[in-house]
C-alpha cells in the first residue's frame, strides 16, 4: 500500500470553527493533499465554492485531481498564499466567508526524498515549495555569510548552537559546495554529537526551510489580507506547527480583537478602536491523544481562529 498524501490534522475542529455559512467562498491557502478542501466542499452546497492555493505544483496536481467530484466549485491554483488578494481578485471575488492556512510542508513533501526537506534520506537539499523560485537551500548554505547563517539557525530554529553550526559549515564549503541532505548532516554531526545531534538536526533543516521559502514573512501579511477579505461573520483558522508561527497568529489575532490602543501614560486616556476581529480560541486547540498516536504530527499542531466582526 503506498502512504497517504498527507492526512488532514485536527479535522473535525477545523470544520467546526471554519464553517459560519454553507454558501459562501472559502479559501483553502494551504491545499496541500485535498483533505481539508474536500471535507470542506462536501459541507457547503451547490452555491459553496472553495479555492484552494499552494505554491507546490505537486500538491495542486494532487488535489486538482481529488477535487474533481466537485467540478467548477473547487479552483486550485499554484499560487503563494501571500497573493491571495490578487489571485481572488482574478476570479472575481471581494470577500471571502473563510480562510485556512494549516502551515508548514505536507507529509508527502517531507517524505518525498527528491525534495530535500529531511536529513533522513540524501539527496539534493533544495527546500523550495515552489521549484520555480531560484534560492533553495543549497544557495543559503553555500553563499550566505557566517554570521547570516548562524542568525538563520537561532531565529528560526532556535539552535544554541547556531554559530559552531555555521562556521563548520563555511569551513567545509571552502573545500566543496554542499549540495545534498547528507553533507550537511555529517557537519551538523559532527559539531553536535551523540544524544543532541537529532534535535539539532531536525532545528537546522527546520530554519532553513523557513528560510528559504519566508515562511514568516509570507505568514504575516497573508493572515492580514485575509482578515481584510472576511465578510461579517467570516472566519480565518490557522493550524500552526511551530512556537514562531503560533506567535505571529496569537499576535496578529489580539492586535485585530483589541478594543483600545493604550496611551501609555497615566494622565492620557487609551484610545478607544472598533475591533475587527473576536477571538474565538481564547487558548489554542490541540489534538486529542488518539489523533496523536494515529498521526504523529498531530502532536505539535495549535489550531486558532477568529471571526470577522
Ligand atoms: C500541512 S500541508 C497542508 C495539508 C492540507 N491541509 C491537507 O489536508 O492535505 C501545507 C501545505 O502548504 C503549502 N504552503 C506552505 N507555505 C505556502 C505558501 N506561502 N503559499 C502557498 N502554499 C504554501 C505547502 O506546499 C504544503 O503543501
């Protein structure tokens, strides 16, 4: 039997907190492996439409295919979601009854060798999830400065390490390029050894991978856009993976819910603002143990949403 694409995490809380209306436009920013979509597409009805984006053309060829069954009321495009008001704008559609983003890489991608996204297998260490960007990961490590690299690893991967890291690796490019998964292990090994190296591994190829596709940036500006695009009532869930995009979300949510901006000073009153957002996860959700023991990355998930005021 071959593996899944990817199996949908915390599907039924997804559902429950996307869904306000059964006719209106979703957008799946993350498509991924379809599973979201689908369950989605098959709670609306036939004025219900959802388009889905993902920047990898493996993961649209995938779904375009699942969604079929749907005919014209699921569009998936190879897009990057920090275009979504553009890409929306092309098919004519303004405002938006709901919006997922479930970030990170698809199960297929990390386990798909050719990729490059796992020290566990070798091959060429690319990290794109759109191939048709120029930088992959083997441009960060072969050409960035030390001290750029080393920022890479503590931001992004909160490596303590993060400067012996960078330094083996310029100390080894100057002899030969590193171009595939297996080189950089044995450096990142070889500078943390025994029970820390798969920590330190894992934290590494995490920051580089966020690097290389400014998952944060992106992150960012496409949750502000997608709160604009929300109609009343409209909801944006955001299934988050790691403690840098759980801020950015947590973040983002309590300066939209906020009804005042503090002055600052005790003798000036707080300025009072029409919020345009409510919180609807005060804590994040996270899946239940038996999610967990059947889909191991369920374990890190944080789900959070919100709803258009
Ligand atoms: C965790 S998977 C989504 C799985 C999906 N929910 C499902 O049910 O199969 C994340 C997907 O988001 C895509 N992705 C990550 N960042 C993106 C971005 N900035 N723009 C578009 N797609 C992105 C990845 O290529 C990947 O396919």
């Amino acid at each position: 039997m071959t593996a899944p694409y990817h199996t949908p995490v915390l599907l039924q809380e997804t559902l429950s907190y996307l869904l306000s209306t059964t006719s209106g436009v979703y957008v799946d920013a993350t498509l991924g492996g379809g599973g979201h979509a689908e369950a989605i597409l098959s709670r609306l009805d036939s004025a219900g439409s959802l388009v889905g984006l993902d920047a990898d053309k493996d993961a649209i060829e995938f779904s375009s295919k699942r969604l079929q069954a749907f005919g014209k009321r699921a569009v998936a495009r190879q897009e990057n979601f920090r275009n979504i008001t553009s890409v929306l704008s092309e098919l004519g559609v303004s405002k938006v009854a709901g919006v997922l983003f479930d970030l990170g890489v698809s199960s297929f991608q990390l386990d798909e060798p050719s990729r490059g996204f796992s020290y566990r297998s070798d091959d060429r260490l690319d990290m794109r999830m759109d191939r048709r960007q120029r930088r992959s990961a083997i441009e960060v490590v072969n050409e960035y400065e030390e001290a750029a690299l080393a920022n890479v690893f503590w931001k992004y991967g909160e490596e303590r390490r993060s400067r012996r890291i960078a330094k083996a690796i310029v100390q080894n490019r100057i002899r030969a390029n590193i171009q595939t998964t297996d080189q950089l292990e044995k450096i990142v090994r070889n500078v943390v050894g025994g029970r820390f190296a798969l920590k330190s591994l894992s934290r590494v190829f995490q920051a580089l991978r966020i690097e290389v596709n400014n998952e944060l940036g992106n992150l960012i500006s496409a949750l502000q856009e997608s709160i604009n695009l929300l109609e009343a009532g409209g909801r944006v869930v955001v299934i988050s993976y790691h403690s840098l995009e759980d801020r950015i979300v947590k973040e983002t949510f309590n300066a939209q819910a906020a009804s005042r901006i503090p002055s600052g000073s005790k003798f000036i009153a707080d300025t009072e603002i029409r919020p345009t957002l409510k919180i609807l996860t005060k804590k994040p959700m996270l899946a239940h143990q038996q999610e967990v023991e059947q889909n191991p990355r369920a374990r890190s998930a944080k789900l959070r949403a919100a709803q258009k005021v």
